[in-house]
C-alpha cells in the first residue's frame, strides 16, 4: 500500500475517532448506567421527612425532580408573578426549585427570608421574590449558608448521592442516582433549548463550585 493511501486511512480513522469521542463528551451518544449497588454504595436517607409524606427528604427531592422532568419543560428564561414556572417552560434553576417544593421546601419563600435577613451576603440591588429564587449567584449564597456543604471532589464517589444539589459557576442541577462506569454520578439540569436529555453525564466536563445536601 502507497503511504499517500496508508496517511489517508490513517487521518480518516483519526477523525472518525474524533467525531465518536465528541459525540459521546457532548452527551449525544448514550452513556451506560450504574446504580449505587454496583459500586457499594449505601443509599443516602435522609432522617428528615420535612412535608410529612412518610417518604424522606433525599429521595422525596430525586423522586420530585423525574417527575418535574416528565413533564419535558422547554426552556425558556421568563418572569412569572407567580414565581414558578406555570406553563411548561423553564431554565436550570426551576429544576432544582420543583425538586425541593414538593418535599416541603419552598424556595421562592426560603431565598427571600434569607436575603431579608442577610441581604449584605447578596449581591442585588432589588429583592424581588418572584424571580430571586430563580438565579444561580442567588441560590450559591442561599445553599452555602442553609444546606448541608459536601465534597467537590467528584472521586470522592461514595459521598455523591441521588438528590443532593450541584452547582456550577452559573448552572445548577440535582445529582441523579444513576452513575457512569467509574462511578461518578449523572446530573438532572436544564442548559439550553438543544439538550437532548434532562440527565445527563456532565460532571467531569463541568467546574464544580458547591455541592450540597438539604437534611
């Protein structure tokens, strides 16, 4: 074989390997999923049941956030005098906000009692509760200084669990109980318009700025 014939074959195999190594980074080809019990891993509950469901806080807010998300809100960033979304669009913060609404935890009400208490550790120039709640720099400050902080250390894998919060430098999501195949876990969120899945495999593609735990 010439080598004009082999380099081709060569940049050929080069490329395609690319294009499968971009596609799987970027979520479009699927990854494979694990659960706690393949790494043994206990299952995180919580010894909080704040809405009295009998079910706990861990898995009332993970099993809130799947059914939020079966519902396929588009995203859309839009103000509404209601505060949460009401018409099937939505951004990342609201993926979080429903997670923790239906197990007792009313965000829009929680955010603006703290920033009426602290409002030097917020930077706004106008509290509005209809939408504070809604923004990632607003909901750092409220989970660092009301939740549970954890590790950012995503090889820490043991103490990463469905449920807990995620966030990143401006997004935010909640931590799915589904793993890749090393064991770090798979995030609910909601990015753009174009996202394929609602859970995805993004942790080690993303700067972790806080990790967190309500109870």
């Amino acid at each position: 074989m010439k080598k004009s014939k082999i380099i081709f074959f060569l940049t050929i195999l080069i490329i395609i390997s690319l294009i499968i190594y971009l596609l799987y980074y970027f979520n479009i080809i699927p990854h494979s999923k694990y659960t706690n019990a393949d790494f043994n891993i206990e299952n995180y509950i919580s010894k909080t049941d704040k809405d009295n469901d009998n079910i706990d806080d861990q898995t009332d807010i993970l099993l809130n956030v799947k059914e939020y998300l079966k519902t396929k809100p588009q995203y859309k960033s839009k103000y509404y005098s209601t505060g949460y979304p009401d018409d099937n669009y939505g951004v990342c913060t609201d993926v979080v906000a429903f997670g923790l609404l239906n197990a007792g935890y009313d965000l829009r009400e929680l955010v603006n009692n703290d920033i009426k208490l602290h409002r030097d550790n917020y930077n706004i120039s106008s509290v509005d509760k209809n939408i504070d709640f809604r923004r990632v720099n607003n909901l750092k400050v409220y989970f660092k200084n009301n939740a549970i902080s954890l590790t950012t250390d995503i090889t820490k894998i043991e103490e990463w669990q469905g449920g807990d919060i995620v966030i990143f430098p401006n997004h935010i999501g909640i931590v799915s109980d589904s793993r890749n195949k090393k064991g770090i876990p798979f995030v609910f969120h909601h990015a753009s318009p174009n996202q394929r899945s609602y859970e995805e495999d993004i942790l080690e593609s993303h700067n972790i700025v806080g990790h967190y735990r309500m109870s």
